[in-house]
C-alpha cells in the first residue's frame, strides 16, 4: 500500500506538477486534495507545454487515473477547457478522471465576490488570482455551498442559489458592482452539471479500494506551506491546507495512508501576491532570476517576486509536514550569479527568529540573516549526477539540505523531463567539504 505526497515548501509555483509528472510514471492514480483553479501547474514532454489549473499532473502520463479530490474547489467551466483543451492535442480522459461528489463547486458570482472582496480591502488587498478560491472556501464552512452532487440536481442548486443571493448581492453592491442575476446563473449550471456528470464519482470509495489494493496513490498540493490558511503568512494565504496534513480530509484517505512525503522547493525563492517576503531581492540578482527563471504566473500572469532560499520557511515546512525528501527545482537559474545567499535565519527587534512569526506586520519586518556561497557561471543543463555539478553549486545544495535538516533526493535543472538529478538517500556528507551552515529549529 503506497501513498506519497508531493507538496510546495515556499509561496507556490516550487514546480510541483513537473515533479508530479515524473512520479505518476510509478503511480496508478493521482489526486488533487486542495484548491482550485488558482494553481499553474507546468509540464513540458519534449516539444509540448501543458499548463494545467484543475487537472492533476497525473494526466499527462497515458496509464494513470486522475482524481479530483473532495478537498478541492471546482470551477466546472475551467475545467471543462481544460479538459477539452487536452483532447485538442490528443490526451483523451474519458474513464481517466473521476471528480468527487462532494467537492464544492465555484461558481461565477464567487469570482466576482473574489473581486468585490479585494476591492473593499483597498491596500489591504490580498492580491488573490480572482479564481474564487476564497468566496467557495468561505461558502463551504459557512455550510452554504453547492458541492458537486448538487450541480447534478437543477432543484438543489435553485434552493442553494436561493438562500444565497441575498448575502452576496449585499456585497457586491458595497463594492460597487452589479448584483448577480439567478436565473443566468441556473442556466449555466443546468448545462455544465449535463456535461460533467460522466466523471462526477464517490472518489473517496475509487480511493480506499485503491488504497487497500495495494495500488499507488500519488497525492499532488498545490500553493505552497507560506500560503497554508494555518502555518502561512496569514492573511496573506490561501483558504486550504495546502500541505500533507490536508491530504486525509481531502481526499477521504486515512491519515495512516500516507507512507511518503516529498517537499518541493526552488533553490531560489518566488512569491505573488501581496504579504511578507524577507528574503526579496529587488536588485540585479532579483531580476537574474525572474529573467532565466521565467518568473511569471502560470495562471494569472502577473510577475512574481524573486529572491533568496529561505530556510526558515523552508525547515517548517519540514518539520510540520514529515517531510521524508525533498526535490530542489530550478537549480539551473542560479547559474551566472557572483554570489548566492542562503538565509538561515531572521532578525526582529534585535533578536534571532528562527521560526516564522505569527503576525504578518512582524514576518514583514524580519530582517533575514544570509550565509554568503560562491556561484557558478557553468549551465547545469546536461548534469544527470550530482558530481556533475560545479564544486560551487555541490556546496551550495549541500548548504540548502543542511540548514533544512532533510535529505535533498532530487535537484531539477531544466524545465524539460529528462534534465533531473536523482540524489538517493540525500547529497553524502564526504561528497564535498561541510559548508558549516548550522540547522536546527533554534539554530
Ligand atoms: P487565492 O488562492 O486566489 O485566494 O490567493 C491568495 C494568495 O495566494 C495570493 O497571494 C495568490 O497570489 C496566492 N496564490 C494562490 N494560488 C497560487 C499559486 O498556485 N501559486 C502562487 N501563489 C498562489
């Protein structure tokens, strides 16, 4: 029996869905356990790009069963796109993709509340993607949503929709906009509930089946730990759990299922939207790694803010979620760098933070203390071990493992499938001189 869980340790966008898709090659199903459509996840095979939002990356991989799980918010006409987008270039899902019936459904006027919402918030805004993600969250633990099962059933949703308007027109006008107009929205229910209804399953049986069976599960996060609604930069986060711990509750698997947890980071770090980021570089160095790491939304493509690995988020990450490895994405970028820094931890009002405070406002004033390591000028393209590697970017990584205290099994450098580095059991201690960063949750 095998479930592993692949999840982002940063702000999101660590490159998930490529890790993913490498994994699913060994696994019989893969499930999304959180979110929505405000994930972008990337896979490139070959020549094709496939940027997925609601898809788990398992559909990519012709064998594999892909899952929708109860945890997610499903935006129905994204991914009716998605899923006819993918049968444009020949990837068919028919019998391939099972959505829960109990997930909850976004619907239109949640995205035009995602608006209303960050409009009243003035500079308070959170910079969400506008995907609805927050209004469906909230609807769902105010017990007010519409999940799945209901979209299948034209007289639930009038009920549902009924009960509902009155509160979101009430905001809508706050802000400004037009109320919602019920009866468009039954309309389109009425045709997108039709056209789904094929994939909409009881997956949480599909998964214990699979689950005793002895089949291989692959659960896929996505955001990322900093965006977590409890361990993140609150209020700057998303509104799931976005780690393993939300793996069980999303999927309807028992917590004792997950034998696995693999934690993905850049060896850089990126975040968008608005809320605390210590370790920005907004000079040269910044711009080297928005330039060669292509930082730009995969959904809304806004630009994302570069900067330094951050330990302190990254160790938390670990330690709260069982990280067993972790996967360092994006190795490549750092590349044509003097000097990379690592931070190992903060300072806040003269005193050493080495956890991620509790309060925005503080997370935001920590000044990030860096250990200073040596680049490289070599493309790391064509390295497939880790002794390939230059001795500066050898250091570098073993630096990144040692301040998290979990073993790196896997570093990316390249976007495209092959251009990958298996680390089996970790970098070794004798592979190169100790760099002397000290880990260690009050290091
Ligand atoms: P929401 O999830 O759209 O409500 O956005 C809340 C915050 O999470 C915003 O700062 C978004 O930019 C961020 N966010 C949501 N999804 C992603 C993602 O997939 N990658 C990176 N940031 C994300």
């Amino acid at each position: 029996m095998s479930v592993t869980c692949v999840f982002g340790m940063q702000w999101g966008d660590e490159g998930k869905g490529r890790i993913v898709d490498l994994l699913a090659a060994q696994s019989d199903f893969v499930v999304r356990y959180q979110g929505g459509a405000n994930a972008g996840h990337t896979v490139i095979v070959g020549e094709e790009k496939y940027v997925l939002h609601l898809l788990p990356s398992g559909v990519i991989q012709p064998t594999t069963t892909n899952i929708i799980g109860n945890g997610v918010v499903l935006d129905p006409w994204t991914l009716m796109e998605e899923i006819d987008g993918l049968a444009g270039r020949g990837i068919e899902l028919d019998g391939r993709l099972l959505i829960s019936d109990r997930a909850h459904v976004v619907l239109p006027h949640h995205k035009t509340m995602d608006a209303a919402l960050e409009t009243l918030r003035g500079t308070d805004a959170l910079g969400t993607t506008s995907r609805g993600i927050g209004p469906a969250y909230g609807d769902k633990f105010r017990r007010a949503g519409m999940r799945c099962a209901d979209m299948l059933k034209p007289e639930r949703y009038q009920e549902l929709l009924k009960a509902n308007i009155g509160a979101w027109n009430a905001i809508l006008d706050k802000a400004g906009m037009p109320p919602i107009d019920a009866v468009s929205v039954v309309d389109e229910m009425r045709a997108v509930g039709e056209r789904l209804r094929p994939y909409v399953a009881d997956t949480t049986s599909v998964l214990l089946d699979a689950w005793k069976g002895g089949r291989a599960i692959l659960a896929e996060g996505a955001q990322g730990f900093g965006l977590d609604v409890d361990h993140g930069s609150y209020p700057f986060v998303t509104s799931s759990t976005t780690g393993p711990a939300g793996v069980a509750a999303g999927t309807g698997l028992p917590p004792k299922a997950l034998q696995r947890v693999v934690g993905i980071a850049k060896a850089y770090i990126t975040r968008v939207g608005a809320g605390p980021f210590p370790t920005q570089d907004t000079g040269p160095a910044g711009t080297h790694l928005a330039e060669k790491g292509h930082e730009f939304g995969a959904t809304t493509g806004r630009p994302r803010d570069c900067g330094w690995f951050d330990a302190i988020l990254a160790r938390r990450a670990s330690f709260t979620q069982g990280c067993d490895a972790v996967a360092l994405m994006k190795l490549d970028c750092l590349s044509g760098l003097d000097e990379i820094k690592l931070c190992t931890a903060y300072e806040l009002d003269g005193k050493r933070v080495t956890a991620p405070p509790a309060y925005a406002g503080d997370w935001e004033r920590c000044v990030p203390i860096y250990e200073s390591y040596a680049g490289w000028s070599e493309d790391l393209g064509g390295a497939r071990h880790f002794e390939d590697l230059p001795e500066a970017a050898q250091i570098y990584v073993r630096a990144v493992q040692d301040v998290m205290q979990t073993p790196i099994e896997m570093i990316s450098v390249g976007a495209e499938r092959e251009r990958f580095i298996p680390v089996d059991g970790g970098i070794p201690d004798d592979v190169i001189p100790d760099s002397g960063v000290a880990g260690g949750v009050s290091a």
